[in-house]
C-alpha cells in the first residue's frame, strides 16, 4: 500500500468549485428563501356559534385551533408566544379575529 492509503497509486479527486457570476440573482434567490407567506381565508369559520348561557368563552373550531398549533410547531414556540404570533396574523391581514388564549390551546393538543 501506498504512503496516501490509496490503492494502485489513485488520487483523490479535486472538489469542484463553484463560483457565483450572477450576485443580483443570487441575493434575490436568497431573500425569496427566507420569504414567508401565510394564506388566510376571510371566509374560514374561525368562531363557533355560541352556545350555553352568556359569559361563556368563545368556542373555536379545529381548524382555529389546527392552525394555532401548527404555527406552535413550525417555529417552535411556547404556547404563550404562539398566541401572540398567531392574534398578528389575522390583524396584519386586516381581520378582526379572537384568538385561543394559551389554556385553550393546551387543553385542545393531541
């Protein structure tokens, strides 16, 4: 055997070198990467119709709470921040949406 450990005198290859030629391309791929885009219908039932005597809590449907949960694990929040991220969303979309308090998140994950 050889000095390099290679048999029968094989050299590693060269790794390839990429070079970027177009940066406004580049730096545009880069920020379209880091872009994100949150899809809210304004004719999604986020409420459930009241019910039971006044004074009660809001009820909201799975998908109000799907969605809390879901936007929990993708960023990896703790309950409490992900209601304040989530009351955001519908606001900078420009609804006017209760949001699930962190206890009704908790009692409603599976």
């Amino acid at each position: 055997m050889n000095p390099s450990g290679l048999i029968g005198g094989m050299s590693k290859p060269s790794p390839v070198r990429y070079r970027t030629t177009n940066w406004s391309s580049y730096t545009a791929s880069l920020k379209r990467r880091g872009s994100l885009l949150i899809w809210l219908d304004k004719e999604m039932t986020w409420l459930a119709p009241p019910e039971g005597s006044p004074g009660r809590p809001a009820v909201f449907f799975d998908a109000a709470i799907q969605f809390c949960l879901t936007i929990k694990v993708l960023f990896k929040l703790p309950l409490r921040q992900t209601t304040g991220m989530v009351a955001s969303l519908p606001k900078m979309a420009g609804l006017d949406w209760a949001v699930p308090d962190y206890t009704t998140l908790c009692r409603r994950v599976v």
